[in-house]
C-alpha cells in the first residue's frame, strides 16, 4: 500500500508500529493459515491453558485502552455456549477504512500477523507481554468472531469467519449517543483445534480479572458468568483504588497479620513505572509475589532482587541504629527479613526482558537499581514514622535468625553423607534395588500395614515403600527448625536425596515418580494435604518440575463367581453393576489395609492398570491461598473454604 492511501487511523498506526501495509492480502492468508496449521509456535498450547490466553490476549487490549487513560471499564462476559465478549469503554478501535483496497484497519488488526507491533505483544504493548499473541491469532483460532466499534455517534461491525475471513467488509449497522464509545469483540473459540476443552473455568477467569483489577488501580473489571441457570449467573465487579495494597490486604485474609497498616509505596524514574506493598504475618513463610506488566514473574528477576537488597539493607541499618542489634551480632539474612512477609512488587516496563528456564524472569538491570532505591526511601520512613510497627517487624526478624540458627543445625543432621550410603537411608524405607532414578518411585503410604502390603506386593526393583505413621507435621503451623525434628519429616528428606528449600537439587532425587497413597477417606485427604502442604513448602521444584503423584486405590470390590472388577468412583460403580448385572457382591474399601498384597498391587500400584495424578502447582497464589487457608490457624475461612470448595476435595482425585 502506497503513502497517500493510508488513513488517518492507520497512518498513526503505521507510525506507531512501523509496520508496513503492503502485501496484506497475501499475508493474510498465509499469516492464519499458519496460525492454523501450528497454533502451539503463537501460543503456550492448545489446552486449557491456551484456550484462556486467546481471552487474555483481548482483555489485555482493552485494559490498554484503560492504561492509556481512554477507558475506565472493561468487561467480559461469558455465555452458556462459552462464547466470550470483551467490551470496553475506550475510543473505540480505528473505524478508518480503504476505498482502493477494502481493507478496514480493524480487518488488518484481525488478520495481519502483527509480530513486535502493539498488536503482536511487542515493544509497545504495556500489558500482557508474555501473552501477547496478537488479536489476530485469537481470530485465527477462533470458529467465528466479531467486532463492533461505538465511535463518533457510529455503530460499525465486521464478522470473520472461515480461518479469519472476514464475511463482509465492515460496515456502519446503525447510529449510537454521541457519548457512547467503546469496543465489543465476541469470539467463540474453534473446537477443531482446542480438542481438549472449549470450557472456561469460572475460577481461572475470575482470579486473573481480579489480579488485573489489583495489578491497574482504578480500572473497573466486571465478570459475569451466564454459564449457570439466570438466579446462579455470577458477577463480580472489581475495582481497587488502593491497588497493590488492597491486593495484599486480600492475601493476608487468612492470615493474623502483625501490623495493621501496609507498607505502600508507588514511583517512577529512569522510564521504569513500579508499584510495591508489604505486610508481615505471624507466619514463617515468605509469600512474594512479583509482576512486569501485569504478568505474573514467577522466576523473580531484577525488580525482586531490587526489592530484597532494600529490605535488609533498611532493616538491618534500623535494627543497628535502634539497638536491636548489638555491635558483635551478624547481620540479619534477607530470609530472616522475609519470614512471614506478603509482598507485591509490580513493574511496568517499556522494553522488558525475560531470562529463565519460562520466560518469567525479568533480566532489565536498571530496574533493580529503580525498585531499591524508591522502596528503600519509603521503607527506611515508614519506619521512622511508626515505631510500634518498626518494633513488631525488628522483633520477629530477630527471632527468624536464631529459628534459622537452630534450624541449621537440625538440618546438618539430616542430610545424608553421600547418596549411595545405604546405610543412612530411613529404618522404615523399604528402598528398590535399581538405582536408576528416573524409572524408580517411591510410595509413601499411610500407615504401617498398607505399608506392609504395599512392600509385598511391589515390585521391588524399582518400587520402594516409605511407610508413614500417623499424622505428619503441619509445616504451616510450624518453624522450620521443628519440621527438621519430625522424624516422618525427615525420613522422607533423606529419602529423596535432594535436599529443601533453597537447596533442592532436582538431579539428585532419587525417585522420579513420588506417589502418596492414603486412604479414600477424611483422614487419608488430611494426610495427603498435609503431605502436599510440605511438599509444597520445602521441595517446590520437586512439585513443579512434576515429580509427584496421588495414588487411586480403588473404592469398591465387584464380584461376580469368579470374575473381579474394581471401581474408583461412585459412578464407575454404576456402570460396573449395569455390566456384571445380577448376582454380583459389592465390598466398599474402607482402606488401603483392607487389601491383600495382590490386590493393591494389581489396582493401584502395577503401572498396567494403575491411576496416577499428577501434582501440578497451577499458580503460586491459588496453592498458597489453598495451603494457608487448609493449614494455617484461622478457623472461620477455613470453615468457608472447605464449604466453598467441597466440590474440589471431593473430586481432587480426578
Ligand atoms: C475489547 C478489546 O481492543 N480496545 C481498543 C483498541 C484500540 C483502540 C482503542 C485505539 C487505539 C488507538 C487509537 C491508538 C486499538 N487501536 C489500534 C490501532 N478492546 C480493544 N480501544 N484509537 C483506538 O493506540 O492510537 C489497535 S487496537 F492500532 F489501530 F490504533
């Protein structure tokens, strides 16, 4: 396309991207049918997971639009048919359109595989980097979708169909009040190629809309859910005028919080935006949780790092100037800073850049500097200003270093001398005689006599037993030092051979597949939570990286002459007795005891026939808020969760 017949919209556009127009027509055919073709190199997956960026993408877009200070509410809707509407209030997206070519701008936006422009998540875009995987690949992949502007009084609209093609060019539907303004997009997503599921999850939809409602103060986020019958269609509408600091406030809900008041600050230098809250909790655990242009950094990175170099610096000058510290005493460790802390530090960045194994590491060094800096100003004031609040905090930083003190030396005797000292493993560890890691599994199992059947019905080349008594610690509720001396807690630490917390070393672990077995009962859920929970806590990488399983023993015994079938849910069990017909036995399982050796063998632990699930963490915030709610010393949310969640404790073994 030549200079003199670009409109004014996509001239500004042009500018702005310094993308050229020409050869759009063959591009876009190409451009989607690649999208097509091989939607896994434009987007994570075409599970679940990707199926809920291709609404991440355009939401992204409209809080843009908020972000640039043209729009104050973004909506999204979800249908019975799960069809997505995006709709903001903003100026509406360019309805500029071409007389020589027939292609609109928005037909461009849709169909042009925009990569580094503000429509392919490239250096203009604010929001979503990691996300950004353009408007045009959520067309792409969608079965149908469509747009309408409202803008200058007008109503315009455009359908694409097909792979992206536009049905008819856009085209003005009708007139709107001169002070409505905004843009709609509705798409449903295309089922031929997200074979896995075309189904929102509610609670995936609203954590996030909530997250980026804290994450952008001010921005209104209405969700609304019409999956359900009309009475049950849930809403929610967000929107933060304190921001991060309501977001802490929000994580801290279950928690007892050691101050009332949260440490708030926000600034700008060096064309780095940042943004950070922190409150203390009478915990011991450490919940950061840092973002770059609202996209959750789960390696950390330079606005972390940033965060923590001021933390103990502006800690242990205050400890040192106000004598909590005496001259001889060592400095306080960033740890000892951290226990028990909330943190949110976010960023927003022009040009960001991700390091790590995920992409989800920010690697910018000035923004370091920026964070330390602006968070160590307000830090070092806040805590002149209140001293009460400044005592809590000295008082409980102190008490982290010698709990860590203590904890070293519980945890020098637990360590094993050398991984292939027979000798030192747990009395209880029934170990297998391979040593090859990656085919061994190690099954922890509730109770001394599953634990028995367990060891004789394996097979013990490459399947080992850790029997369990009773329950284990709550790490939740406990120092680290405590957990050290729990002696289930440490035969599974020596067990694994790849030590906790910051020491885990994945490439020593001894089994690559840790199954927990407990029974199909309350007590046996407790105890795999409680597992989870320490898992969690002390053995992240474990858990991430995908090495550990629930086990799915069976919950009935069908027989009929001579002929056994298990069940493993209720309506499995249906569908065994409409197949066996009459005459048939039904025991239920009350444990894992009640099978003999042979049995638990061939229905839950012979990889032939048996059910594993995998553990996956989900998001660092949905665990921990799962965790400190499960686990942690308030009674009432616990209460709630449990009722709230019912659903989810009941079916965690599907
Ligand atoms: C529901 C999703 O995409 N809103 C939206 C998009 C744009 C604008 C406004 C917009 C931007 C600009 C000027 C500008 C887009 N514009 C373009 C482009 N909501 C949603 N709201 N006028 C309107 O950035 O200068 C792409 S998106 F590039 F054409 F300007």
């Amino acid at each position: 396309m030549s200079e003199e017949i670009k409109t004014a919209e996509q001239e500004e556009w042009t500018e702005k991207t310094d993308h050229s127009y020409g050869d759009q027509d063959i591009q876009v055919l190409d451009g989607l049918e690649a999208v097509r073709k091989r939607p896994g190199m434009y987007i994570a997956s075409t599970s679940a997971k990707g199926l809920h960026h291709l609404v991440w993408e355009i939401v992204d877009n409209g809080i843009d639009e908020a972000m640039a200070g043209r729009a104050t509410t973004v909506s999204v809707n979800v249908d019975k048919d799960n069809i997505i509407t995006v709709e903001d209030d903003g100026r509406g997206m360019p309805i500029g359109f071409n007389d020589k070519t027939g292609i609109s701008t928005i037909e461009t936006i849709f169909t042009v595989l925009h990569a580094g422009g503000k429509f392919g998540g490239g250096a203009y875009k604010v929001s979503g980097g990691l996300h950004g995987v353009g408007a045009s690949v959520v067309n792409a992949l969608s079965e149908w979708l469509e747009v309408t502007v409202y803008r200058e009084g007008t109503v315009h609209f455009v359908r694409f169909e097909n792979g992206g093609h536009a049905v008819e060019p856009l085209k003005q539907i009708g007139t709107c009040p001169a002070d409505k303004h905004g843009s709609k997009i509705r798409f449903k997503a295309d089922p031929t190629i997200f074979t896995e599921t075309t189904v929102y999850d509610h609670e995936t939809l609203r954590d996030r809309l909530r997250q980026l409602a804290f994450l952008n103060k001010g921005i209104r986020i209405i969700f609304t859910d019409e999956r359900e019958e009309e009475e049950k269609h849930r809403h929610y509408d967000f929107r933060f005028e304190g921001g991060l600091k309501e977001y802490v406030r929000f994580l801290n809900k279950n928690r007892q919080v050691i101050h009332d008041d949260i440490i708030y600050c926000e600034g700008n230098a060096n064309h780095v935006e940042m943004e950070v809250a922190v409150q203390y909790n009478d915990g011991y655990n450490a919940n950061v949780y840092t973002f770059c242009n609202n996209i959750n950094t789960v390696e950390g990175g330079t606005h972390e790092e940033g965060f923590r170099l001021a933390l103990s610096r502006v800690i242990n000058k205050y400890a040192r100037s106000h004598n909590f510290l005496k001259e001889k005493d060592d400095n306080l460790t960033a740890d000892d800073c951290k226990e028990g802390i909330t943190a949110v530090i976010s960023v927003k960045h022009e040009d960001p850049q991700y390091e790590g194994q995920t992409k989800t590491k920010l690697g910018n060094t000035e923004v370091r500097q920026v964070v330390s800096s602006i968070f160590g100003t307000q830090l070092e004031r806040f805590l002149m200003e209140n001293p009460e609040t400044a005592k809590k905090i000295m008082d409980k930083c102190i008490l982290a270093s010698q709990a860590r003190l203590a904890a070293k030396k519980a945890r020098e005797n637990t360590r094993r001398k050398s991984p292939l000292e027979v000798g030192s493993l747990p009395g209880k560890l029934a170990d297998c005689s391979s040593k090859d890691a990656s085919i061994c599994e190690l099954y922890i199992v509730e109770g001394d006599s599953a634990g028995g059947s367990a060891k004789q019905g394996r097979d013990s080349h490459y399947q080992a037993i850790l029997p369990l008594r009773g329950k284990i610690l709550n790490v939740e509720k406990a120092r680290e030092h405590k957990a050290f001396e729990n002696a289930e807690i440490r035969s599974m630490i020596t067990a694994f051979g790849c030590g906790v917390r910051d020491e885990v070393d994945t490439a020593k672990l001894r089994y690559h597949k840790i199954v927990i077995m407990t029974d199909a009962d309350v007590d046996g859920a407790h105890i795999r939570t409680l597992l989870l929970t320490f898992f969690y806590r002390f053995l992240r990488p474990v858990v991430e990286q995908g090495y550990v399983y629930i086990a799915q023993p069976p919950l009935y015994k069908v027989q009929k002459g001579n002929s056994v079938r298990y069940a493993y849910t209720d309506r499995q069990l249906e569908e065994v007795k409409k197949e066996m017909g009459e005459r048939i036995s039904i025991q239920r399982y009350k444990g894992l005891g009640e099978m003999d050796p042979e049995q638990l063998w061939e229905t839950t632990m012979d990889p032939k026939n048996r059910t594993l699930i995998r553990v996956n963490v989900g998001d660092a915030e949905a665990a921990d808020e799962a965790f400190s709610t499960l686990m942690g010393e308030e009674v009432e949310p616990r209460k709630n969760f449990i009722i709230e969640n019912a659903h989810f404790v009941q079916n965690l073994d599907i």
